[in-house]
C-alpha cells in the first residue's frame, strides 16, 4: 500500500486515573507463588512492567474514545460535521450491536452522512482502522476520517488471578501470565487528506504507505472471549465468564518470524532501508518481546520510544498513545521518517510509513 495525499492530523488520548503496580498484582498473587515456589518480582523482571492504568469499575470504553476524540478534533481545524467516517477499533467493545462507534458518533454530534462502524483485529484495530480511512480518502470517499478506541484492562486482569488462584498449577500460570501485562487507555486518531491543512506549529505526519503479513495457522495461540462455567450436576452450562490464555513462548517466536517478514515487505514498498528509518514505535507488549523484535529487526533500541513500563500493554491502543507522547516529549521530530510496528494475535502483523 502507498499513499499520495493522506496525512495524521491529529492524536488525542486519555490515561486511566487507577494506577495499579506490578508489586501489587504479585501480592495478590501470593498463595501460588508461595505454592509454586515462584519468587516475588518475577512478573516485573520478565515484563519490564512496573505499573499500568486502569479505569474505574464498570467505565463504559465509549466514554473514554469520547474524551480522547474530543481532544484530537479540539487540537485541529477539523469539526464533527467534517467527519466523513468514523471507526471505533477497540477490542473491548459495550455490546454485541449496535457498533459501539454509534455511541461515539452520538456523543460528538456525528451523523447525518457518515458512515460509522467498528472494525476488530486484536492489537492492530486502530493500525487497520487509519488503513481504511486512508483507502478512502485516496479513492476520494472521504476527507477526514476519525478512528477511536478505549481498551480496559481490569475486567479480564480480575477474572484470570481469580483462575490462577482457583487452579494453583504452573499450566494455569504460564497461560494466564501475559493477561497479568494488560494497561488501560483511549486514542482518538484523525486521519485526513491535505484540505485541512496542519495547526500552526504541528508536524505533517504524512502517511506515505504500508505492509501487511499475516500468519492465520497460529490463530490458537492467544485468545480472550467467553467460556461457559459447567454445572456439574446438569452438565451444562449455567453461566459465561471471560478468559483469556496465551502460549507467550510461541506467540514470541511466531510474532517474531512474521515481523522479519513484514519489516521486508514494508521496506520494499517504501524503498527504505533501515539507517534510514529514523524512529519507529513498536508495539507495546513488554521488554522481551520489545528487545526480540528490535533485533530481528537489526533496529538499535534508541531508535524506539517505550511507553510498556509504565502504562503495561494497552492492545490497539499502544501504538498511537506512544506516538503522541513521544511526540509530546520531542522523540519524535519534524521531518523524521517513522515506522508504526504493529502486531495483533491471529497471528497478524501491520507496519506503516509516515514522515513526519
């Protein structure tokens, strides 16, 4: 994919107030490690995650794409009457149907002609959401496109200690292990063609194109949906609860074969070659993934902004929130070419070209 005249206008995002530490996950976590024989600090040191955010109990994931929205369209020349299209990304969404984006079209005023719908694609919602509002605009559909999401953490976090508690053996640990890395947060990213212009002062963040790979056979290896809870006397299921369960190992492995193969096809699609990539934002996972990825890549780690420390693993929300902040504290400067690396369970991968 290649791009003539679509740019990012805008990011707006917003942080949960909760702040949770990985500390205080592990106490919670204390009977089965003492059971296990796991010591204290073994989550930190193989994440790298010393805390992450969450919302507050029952926070419908619209109102916090709501607020982030609000702020991106605030930081343009670009109102909700002018949204040509408008896509919530996230993989935590309120309902089955309506799209949860419907919610979010309301709240900003957003209707009339334009076409508002959820996309789902684990890691890479948003990543696939810019894509599609891009396709528009090159084709001439739209001119500015807004796509939103709000992941929340704390639900499926809860449940899986409530597992590992209940199980108490190392297989209930290691597959509920990455679930322990999940952040919370909301982006909102405004994608348009060159009619609006960019506010005084702001970089162009010109997207200049992309590469996707996908690898469909590892589809089992990280999941997170609903599962009946058996009653034993009617051997049925009486209720449903969430759970999530990742081969952490293979996801690495796998992920990493197919980001080698995507970082090629995205070279090659933009006749780049990596000294000549001057920043990029990986996606945010934790540092084993971050350092595995970053040197299949033969990408120096200076050239990447890490957010995963502090704000944990906030799925499709982790790319572009990094990228507003790394342009906040002047990571990111004009002019500089930038590679978004993303990568979603499936197993799929999306890598995008933006100069900025």
């Amino acid at each position: 994919m290649k791009y003539n005249n679509v740019f990012l206008n805008a990011i707006g995002y917003e942080l949960p107030p909760v702040v949770i530490t990985t500390q205080e996950l592990e106490e919670r976590l204390q009977p089965v490690y003492n059971a296990l024989h796991i010591p204290q600090g073994q989550l930190q040191a193989m994440t790298g995650i010393v805390e992450r955010r969450w919302w507050d109990a029952d926070y419908p994931p619209s109102e916090g794409a709501v607020l982030a929205a609000r702020k991106a369209l605030g930081s343009s020349s670009v109102n909700a009457k002018d949204i040509d299209v408008l896509i919530y990304a996230g993989v935590c969404r309120e309902q089955f149907e309506p799209a949860t984006a419907c919610r979010v079209a309301d709240a900003l005023g957003i209707g009339g002609g334009t076409t508002v719908y959820d996309i789902s694609n684990a890691c890479l919602g948003v990543l696939n959401g810019i894509v599609d509002v891009a396709n528009r605009i090159e084709l001439g559909q739209a001119r500015a496109g807004l796509v939103v999401s709000c992941e929340t953490a704390r639900d499926i976090t809860d449940r899986m200690i409530e597992h590992m508690l209940e199980d108490g053996s190392m297989e209930a640990f290691k597959l509920s292990l990455t679930t322990l890395t999940g952040g919370s947060g909301a982006v909102a990213v405004l994608v348009t063609d060159d009619s609006f212009g960019a506010p005084d002062g702001a970089p162009r963040r010109r997207l200049l194109g992309g590469a996707t790979q996908s690898a469909p056979q590892f589809h089992g290896l990280c999941q997170w949906g609903m599962r009946g809870i058996q009653d034993l006397q009617a051997r049925l299921p009486k209720a449903f609860t969430q759970f999530m369960s990742t081969d952490s190992t293979s996801v690495l492995k796998y992920g990493v074969d197919l980001g080698i193969r995507t970082w090629k096809a995205f070279q090659g699609r933009l006749d780049w070659v990596t000294d000549t990539v001057d920043k990029v934002i990986c996606h945010q996972v934790g540092s084993g993934h971050r350092n595995a990825v970053l040197k299949a890549l033969d990408i120096p780690v200076e050239k990447d902004y890490s957010t995963y420390e502090y704000l944990g693993n906030m799925g499709t929300v982790s790319v572009p929130l990094t990228a507003a902040l790394a342009e906040e504290r002047k990571f990111l400067q004009p002019g500089d070419r930038v590679g978004f690396l993303g990568i979603g369970s499936g197993l799929n991968c999306l890598m995008l070209g933006f100069e900025w």
